[in-house]
C-alpha cells in the first residue's frame, strides 16, 4: 500500500508532455469566387477561335464561380500539432486570389493573367506562382480549380512530374 501510494504521487509531479506524431499531411483550404473572362487567343482568326473555343469564345464574355482548392504539405509543429496555421492560408488566398480575381473580368482587369488565356488550366499555373513565395510553413502541394462542379484543373508544381 505505501509503495502504491508513493508512486502515485510520483506521477502527479511528473512534468506534463505532448507526444509528437511525425508524418507528411496534406491541408487544404477552400476559396470561391465569381469572375467573367473569354478564350481567345488574339493572334488567330475569328473563325480559329470559334473552332477552338465555341461558346466561350463569346465576345461579351461569360462567368464562373470558381472554387479554387489549395493544399499545402509538412509534418505538423510538434508544440501545436499544426502544420500550417489555416487562418493565415486563408488570408493569403484571399489577398492574392480572390481580392484580384472576384468580381473581376480575368482577361482585362488581373495584372498577373496579361497577355494569359484565361483557361483554367493557366489559371492554376498562374495561381500557384502567385502563391508559392508567400506560404511560410510546409511546402505548396496543389493549387486545384473548379470551373463548374464537374470541370477542374490541378498544378502541382513546376517540379511534378508529367
Ligand atoms: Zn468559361
């Protein structure tokens, strides 16, 4: 009984801890936005355009709401079991993305889409180097955009492999 009980108190001092878990997980924040653009490549005909693009290539320009996807990929901070703090990641979506991009005609009126198709699959190139210098903890996995619910590209990155 008096061991027991001198264990026991042992115990209570012991110094709290956390258990790391080590790992690679992937986070994902979700963003929307609604914007207007037209494919069109301005260096071939009208009549090429209509071939490549059809109804996109409507002159006075038609709209998405986009729901853009963006994971970022680490092990978690031991101290906080995060990898990444998702408040900042949404932030830096909403600073970089969405407040250039929503409400915005895609074609005229983004500064990093000049002279760029608005397609959606250089939408997700564009949107990952908007992106990749600025995330701080882990490393940027994926940058997935979703024309319509069943329309969407994914980058992974200059180095993914093809
Ligand atoms: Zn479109």
């Amino acid at each position: 009984m008096a061991k027991s009980a001198s264990t026991s108190r042992a115990a209570s001092r012991k110094r709290p801890s956390v258990r790391a878990l080590r790992g690679t997980v992937f986070v994902t924040r979700q963003v929307h936005f609604n914007a207007a653009h037209r494919l069109h490549n301005p260096t071939k005909s009208a009549a090429w355009n209509v071939e490549k693009f059809g109804l996109c290539n409507n002159p006075r320009w038609h709209g998405h709401n986009y729901v853009l996807e963006v994971t970022v990929a680490g092990e978690p901070d031991p101290e906080t079991g995060y990898l990444l703090d998702l408040g900042g990641l949404k932030g830096l979506l909403e600073e970089r993305i969405v407040r250039v991009c929503d409400h915005r005609n895609l074609n005229e009126e983004v500064p990093f889409l000049r002279d760029v198709i608005p397609s959606t699959e250089n939408l997700v190139i564009a949107f990952w180097h908007e992106l990749e210098p600025h995330i701080k903890n882990g490393r940027l996995h994926s940058v997935k955009l979703y024309e319509t619910p069943r329309n969407f590209a994914e980058y992974r990155g200059p180095a993914a492999a093809a």
